[in-house]
C-alpha cells in the first residue's frame, strides 16, 4: 500500500520540503456545506461510498467483496398492496355494476308487467263496468213489485177488499142523498154524474198514483157546484161526506207520495249514472287511442248502444294480443329490451297513471249501486206506512193489511235477489282488485 503514498514520501524528502510553501486558505462556506451533507447521509451509507471509492483507486481493493446490507423495503411491500388492493376494489366495483345492470333490467321487466297486467284487466274492467251501468239504468223495481204497486192504486181494484170507485158512489148515496138516490131525476143524475167522473178517460190515462187523488177532488168539486141550485145538498152533508173521503184521500196521499219519492230518486240515480257511462267513454277513448285502437265514434246511436258495439273491437282477447307484437317486436337473441320497449312506447305508462280514474268510476258505481237499494228500502218502508194508514182509518180489514204486508216484503226479497243476481257487482270488485293502480311508472 505505500506505492500509493505522494511522491515526496516516497523518497524520503518527508513533509518538510513543503513547509516553506504557504497552504491555500479553505474557504468555510464550501466546507459547510459539505459538512451539512454529510450530516444528513446515514452513517453505512458513507462507509459504503467511501470504501467504493478506495476500492476504485486500489485493485487489491476490489478483490474484497462488498458487504450485503439486508434491509425491509417497506415503500414497495406497500405499493404492492395498495395495488392488490386496488385489483380487489376493481372486482368488487365490476360485480356491483354488473348486479346493477342486471337490477335495472328486472325493474324494466317489472314495470313492464305491471304495466301490462293492468291494462288487460282493466279492458275487462271497461266492459264489465259498462255492461253493469246499463243493466242498472234499465231498472225500476221488478215486474211483480210493480203489479202489485199498480194494484194498490188502481181505483177499480179490490187488493184490500174495496174498491175507490165503488166506495166514492157508496158515500155519495148514503151522505149525499141520505140513501134517497132512487128518488127523484135530480138525484139519478148526481149518482150518474159522479160515475162519469170516476169512469173518465182522462184519470184512466194516468200512470202515476194520482188518479185517486185526481178522483176524489174532482168528485168534490162536482157536488160543490151542484149543491148551489140543489138545497137537498147542505153544508153539513158536504163536510161529513169529504170528512168520509180524506180516510181514503190520506192513505192514497201516502201511497202516491212513496211512489214520488221513488220515481224522484230512480230517476236522479238514472241521471248520474247516464254521467258516469260518459266519463268512461272519454276514459276508454284515451285509452283506446292510446294503445292505436281505433277510438269510439259516438253518433246518432244511444250511447249504450255505441258502447256496446265498440267492445267487439276493444276487448281482453285484443289486448293480449297487442302485447304479444309489442313483445315480439322487441325481442333480441332470444330476449325482450324491456329498456327499449319503454322507453319508445311512453303511452303505456300514461295509460297505467290514469287506471286510478276508472278505479274510481267503478268506486262511483257501486255507490249509485248501492243507493238503488237505498231507495228501496225507503220505498218499501213508506208504501207499508200507507198500509198501516188504510188499517187505522178502517179502510180494510187488520188481516188483509198484514197478508199484503208480508206479500209486499216477499217480492221486494225477490226484487233485491234479482237485481243483485244479474248485476253481479261481486264480478267488478274481484277484476277491478287486479289493477294495481296506486303503483304509478315514470
């Protein structure tokens, strides 16, 4: 290793012969700095340098094997796993999207289904409802209710053992003309004159229940005059005869004034229905051009007729049908796009929004429904009221009163059983539950 030594130690000159020579100042600022960075190198690190470069200037050096520094590299062992961690995150974000995208294509599938489903059923719906509406329309009671109505109030009729026209005939004899009828031209003339009255073409064309009443006040006013020229006819005998006859003239009051009431409401509930089978033809128009039907035209027909007619074109078995092309059209490999078919046929959810609006009208119908049924009872209870009165004013018999009574509550049994039978509202409510109209798409 001396063969490496200057040159002046070599040969022995020692340090001396450069002692008279002055030494070069150090400048201090560069020597600081390089005492800063020697600072902040770790201590094997400057070992490390400083044996390299002896190795470098020294052959023997190079001979000797550098020293193996283990250490944890722990800034790589981190990015690995920040990149396997990454790799993991990628997998699990893939599966989510791909579990969204299959998500999203089972809630078109669902939306779809709902969407069809209703509208199947709610065509049956519009035929069931129309269907019930015109059968309601067409209702007053029943044809045995009414015979035995029209009986009650016929004048000529003996339902209750008497007869108005006969019993009319009967007081003016007997009150009148103090059973003196056979007595006298004047007083053939006053029996004769009242039977004419009776017999008039005029009350027999009457088809409500005031031909009784029309009878009676129309006899009264007869004798009123009559009684002017006729001094057999005095005030008394006037006032006890109509005295006689508001017995008779109070029960028919009773009974025209339940068939009045009846008639009212019947009518009332006629008109309303009339509305509703309106609104559904709107509702059935928008649906039908909806769905590219071909729209109800309405014309000089009634509109039940028009209806009727138009369900042979607008039906289930058509609407099913519809669905199927529009399945068909979008099918790809295999698959419908239910995404596509959607979202290029918008009409069929504004046509599911609005099935809350014919839900309604079906609501709206059993209502009126219902009122019908309403108005019977009230029927029923008033004409038993007249009954009561034809009893408590000695018209009739207590036991011809109760057996018409029970006679009158058996066919309004039947009359009920009837209509409910061919009306069938059970049938609405179990199509109309199919539609589940509170689930809106958008």
């Amino acid at each position: 290793m001396l063969k490496h030594l200057p040159t002046e130690m070599k040969h022995g000159n020692g340090l001396e012969a450069t002692c008279n020579h002055s030494l070069p100042l150090v400048q201090p600022g560069k020597n600081s700095r390089t005492f800063k960075w020697m600072k902040v190198l770790p201590a094997p690190f400057i070992f490390l340098l400083t044996f390299q470069a002896a190795q470098a200037q020294d052959p023997e050096l190079k001979a000797i094997t550098s020293p193996v520094i283990k250490t944890q590299d722990t800034t790589i062992r981190k990015l690995l796993e920040e990149m396997q961690r990454i790799t993991d995150n990628d997998k699990t974000n893939s599966n989510a999207i791909q579990a969204l995208l299959q998500g999203k294509e089972i809630d078109n599938m669902s939306k779809y289904d709902l969407i069809k489903n209703n509208i199947i059923n709610a065509s049956e719906t519009y035929y069931l409802l129309n269907k019930k509406i015109i059968d309601l329309k067409s209702r007053t009671t029943t044809n045995n209710l009414d015979v035995f109505i029209t009986s009650l109030n016929n004048p000529e009729s003996k339902a209750l053992g008497f007869s108005l026209s006969d019993r009319i005939v009967e007081l003016v004899e007997k009150i009148i003309l103090k059973n003196k009828s056979d007595k006298g031209e004047k007083n053939s003339k006053i029996v004769e004159s009242t039977k004419s009255i009776i017999n008039s073409p005029i009350f027999q064309s009457f088809t409500s229940l005031t031909p009784p009443l029309a009878i009676a006040n129309s006899v009264m006013n007869f004798l009123h005059s009559v009684s002017v020229n006729n001094k057999q006819i005095n005030q008394k005998s006037l006032q006890d005869f109509e005295k006689e006859l508001n017995k008779y003239v109070v029960y028919y009051t009773a009974l025209n004034d339940a068939n009045q009431k009846f008639e009212y409401g019947l009518n009332f509930n006629k008109d309303q229905l009339s509305l509703l089978q309106d609104n559904l033809f709107d509702h059935l128009s928008f649906t039908a051009t909806s769905l590219k039907f071909p729209a109800p035209q309405k014309g000089a027909k009634p509109l039940s007729q028009t209806m009727n007619e138009y369900f042979y074109e607008f039906k289930k078995e058509k609407v099913v049908d519809y669905f199927g092309q529009l399945e068909t059209k979008y099918t790809k490999n295999k698959r419908i796009d239910y995404e596509s078919l959607l979202r290029e046929n918008p009409n069929l959810k504004e046509v599911n929004n609005q099935l809350e609006d014919l839900v309604l009208q079906t609501k709206r119908f059993e209502n009126l429904y219902n009122e019908y049924f309403t108005l019977l009872d009230s029927y029923y209870s008033k004409v038993n009221n007249s009954l009561k009165i034809a009893q408590d004013n000695g018209l009739a018999e207590k036991n011809i009163i109760e057996n018409k009574q029970a006679e009158f509550r058996n066919l309004k049994t039947d009359a009920v059983q009837e209509i409910q039978a061919s009306i069938n509202i059970r049938e609405l409510y179990s199509n109309t539950e199919k539609i589940k109209y509170r689930y809106r798409i958008f």
